[in-house]
C-alpha cells in the first residue's frame, strides 16, 4: 500500500457516500469541515517537505475523532486519513490500531466497503507478522470482500460493479500470493524436524493459494493486477504443488495471450520444463524447437540467449560435443555481462578438450583470458593454461631426456648395464606417465556467477 495520505490521491470518500445508501451526513458535520480544511490544503500544494503538514493533520484528525463526534461516513473517512499519515509518518503500530478502529466502526455502521479498505490496510501493514497471524487476517479480508461481492445495492450500477469486482480481484491475488509464497518456501525448506508433516502443510498452503488465484484470474479484466500476472501465479503455485499438467496448460494459456510483461520464450522454457525432465532427450529437442521458431522471428532476447547456453550445457551433460558446440557458439559475444560470454566460451573449452582437440581448447582459453581477464572464467582459464604449459615444458624435458639415455645406449658399447639400464628406463617411462597426467580438466555446468 502507498502510505501517502489518501487525499493527496483522491478516491475513497467518493465511494463511501454514493454506492452506500444511507450515508450521507448532514452538511454541519464538523468532521466534514475538517476534511474540506484539509483537501483544500493539499490542493494548494504542501511543498517537498511533506512531513510537518503531515504531522500537523495527523493531530488534527487525531483530536477530532472524539466519540460520538460527526457522522459515521465522514468517521471512516477521516479514520482513513488518520491511518495513512500515521503510515507515512512511519507510526506503524499507531496506523494499525486506526484501521482496527475504523473496521469497528465500519462494521457498527454497516459499510461494507470502509470494512474492506480498514482490512486492507491491516493486511498490508502486516508483513512482520508471523503467518499464522497474517493468515487469519488474510481470511478476514478476503471475507470482507465476498461480503461486497454479495451485496445486490452495490452491483445495481456499473461504477459499483467495477468498483466491486476490481478489489474482489486485487483481493484474491494479494492473499493468494502470500499464501503461494509461504507454501513455496515451505516446500524448499531443508530442514524439517518432519519432513512429512511439512510437506503436507505447504500442500495445503498452495492447494488455498491455487483456489484464490484461479478465482482473481475468473473474474477478468476488472482492477488493477494485470490477467497475465494473475495467471502467471497460478501456474507457478501449480508447478509448485507437482501439478505439472495443469501447470503446462496454464504456461500454454499465457503464451496465447497478447500480453509483453513476459517473455514468450522463457513461458515456453517453463512450459517445456513440466512436460519433460529437465536434461532429458525430449526435453532438449522441445527446447530447440523453441528456440529455432524463436529465431525465425528476428528477435533478439537475452532470456533465448541464456536458453541457447543451457541447452548446450544439456548436450555436453548428454556427452553430445559436436551438438553442444553448435547451440554454445551461436551465443558467444552476444550477452551484455562478460560473465555469460565468458562461461560459453568456458564450455566450449571443455568439450573440445573432451574431443581431444587441445590446441583448440588451449586457443579459446588464450582468447577468454584476453577478453574477459576480470570474470573468475578468466582466472580459472589461466591457472588451467599455465598448468597445461608447464606439464607441456616437462614433458619435452623428459622426451629430451630419454633422447639422451637412448643416444647414451648406443654409445655404451658391449658395456653391460644389465637390470639396472632396464630400471632406469622404466622409471623414467613411469615419470613421463605421471607427468602426462597433469592435463587435469575441470568439468561439469558453469553457472554464470
């Protein structure tokens, strides 16, 4: 929620007092002249140093909001008012108990929409809650708003319906977020005293946010959380439960849609990746014909670029070098971060070091070292260079050497050397082994760090 007090952003009062019947109180309120004193004020403008109006109001409506004083509407308007300039004046706790004043209030006079927007506002200022807590909170707000939803006077006029329907929307999702989030985090938690017990409690979380989060999508394009977004969540809290079929059709219904806050191309990766396991043949052919149409397109994303790289890290995995090379070289230079140019080059290194083409591997160590010198890539490439150069410089010592025991041999004449020579030379065959296996290979998947 945005702490700026309310009329700074004109809106609820409206509502309050043309969709509730009833509510209008009589033009000697004297909290109504308050609240006109005050919206004149802001309407004048209160200057970059908002803090001393902001105090002066909040004593202001703080006094004024007396028992018994002034009709219920313009009491929950101004309890609104009181709220937020105790939230922008960063007095947390003193902003919760107004909203909890004026749900009271709210409910004593039966307007349903001052309950919701009092919930509201005590949901929003509730992150440093524990769940349980919040969670009983979040089952009051989304029953405030099915107790709007219900109401026929409110959905006779079309700016009540939209009204209406609009937070009926924004509700849902907000709660079945918070829920989505709680039961993710359970799910990936690594320590539990019972694993079991845990899990289960995480699937129960999902299977509320699931519910909640189909509902926000259902209702349409009513509020201010975009179609997309709600149903981006849905799919990511239906992964999440192992509902993977439902979860791909989800992806699948985004991708259809006209909608740019999401990469098409990262959609069909997450689409892909609940049909098929992850690294597996099928799951790396889809992802290529992903990528192919992509690039028919003409676009250019670094979300594909990132793709292209996992999908030849998947083929090295899968041994397949020649393939990985074909995907990894499309990328290289391409990125905007050194460090993504620098791990494809990293794994370019390895599969020809695999495919036994050194001088190739140690000409692409040279060239990574010279154009990314300052990613970890770099100076892992170069210790891995220079341990390569020195068993390289041994080895032709130790050729050298044996060039000279054999030369030695010949010129020995009938001089018996016997077993001796003999072990002289198997030691030095053993040394020239050892030393051939220098050429230690780091391998395995280079994340970007």
């Amino acid at each position: 929620m945005n702490p700026t007090p309310r009329f700074l952003a004109v809106g609820s009062f409206l509502l309050f007092c043309t969709l509730v019947p009833g509510s209008e109180p009589p033009a000697s309120d004297p909290i109504e002249q308050l609240l006109k004193h005050y919206a004149s004020e802001v309407a004048q403008g209160v200057g970059k140093d908002r803090t001393p109006h902001f105090v002066f109001w909040e004593q202001q409506f703080r006094i004024a909001l007396e028992p018994g004083v002034g009709g219920p509407a313009y009491r929950l308007r101004a309890l609104d008012e009181l709220g937020a300039l105790q939230a922008a004046l960063d007095m947390r706790e003193a902003a919760r108990k107004t909203y909890r004043r004026m749900e009271t209030e709210a409910e004593k006079a039966g307007n349903l929409f001052a309950i919701h927007t009092a919930l509201e506002n005590q949901f929003a200022r509730s992150q440093h809650d524990d769940f349980e807590a919040r969670s009983k909170l979040a089952e009051r707000y989304v029953g405030a708003v099915e107790r709007l939803l219900m109401d026929g006077v409110l959905l006779t006029n079309e700016a009540g319906r939209n009204a209406v329907l609009g937070r009926y929307a924004e509700t849902l999702y907000i709660t079945g977020r918070m829920y989505q989030e709680e039961g993710l985090a359970r799910k990936a938690a690594k320590k539990a005293d019972d694993r079991a017990t845990a899990d289960a409690t995480a699937d129960t979380l999902l299977a509320r946010a699931e519910n909640l989060l189909q509902l926000a999508f259902d209702v349409g394009e009513f509020g201010t959380i975009a179609s997309e977004s709600r149903l981006f969540h849905l799919a990511k809290t239906q992964s999440g439960s192992g509902k993977r079929d439902k979860a791909a059709e989800s992806y699948g219904k985004l991708l259809a849609m006209d909608q740019t806050r999401f990469s098409t191309v990262w959609l069909g990766e997450l689409r892909i990746d609940e049909l098929f396991p992850k690294d597996s043949p099928e799951h790396r052919a889809a992802l290529a014909r992903l990528l192919e149409d992509f690039d028919r397109g003409g676009t250019v994303d670094e979300v594909a670029l990132q793709l292209k790289l996992q999908l030849g890290e998947s083929y090295r995995k899968a041994k397949e070098y020649e393939a990985s090379n074909g995907w990894v070289n499309k990328v290289v230079g391409c990125f905007t971060q050194p460090a993504y140019n620098a791990a494809a080059l990293s794994v370019l290194i390895h599969n020809y070091e695999d495919l036994n083409q050194q001088d190739l591997a140690r000409e692409l160590q040279r060239e990574l070292i010279g154009r990314y010198p300052d990613t970890g890539y770099a100076q892992r490439a170069k210790r891995q260079l220079d341990q390569a150069e020195k068993a390289e410089k041994m080895l032709r010592e130790q050729r050298s050497y044996l060039e000279s025991l054999k030369k030695h041999a010949a010129t020995a004449g009938t001089r018996a050397t016997g077993g001796y020579g003999f072990l002289i030379l198997a030691v030095n065959l053993t040394v020239f082994m050892v030393l051939g296996g220098l050429y230690v290979r780091r391998r395995g998947r280079h994340p970007p760090p």
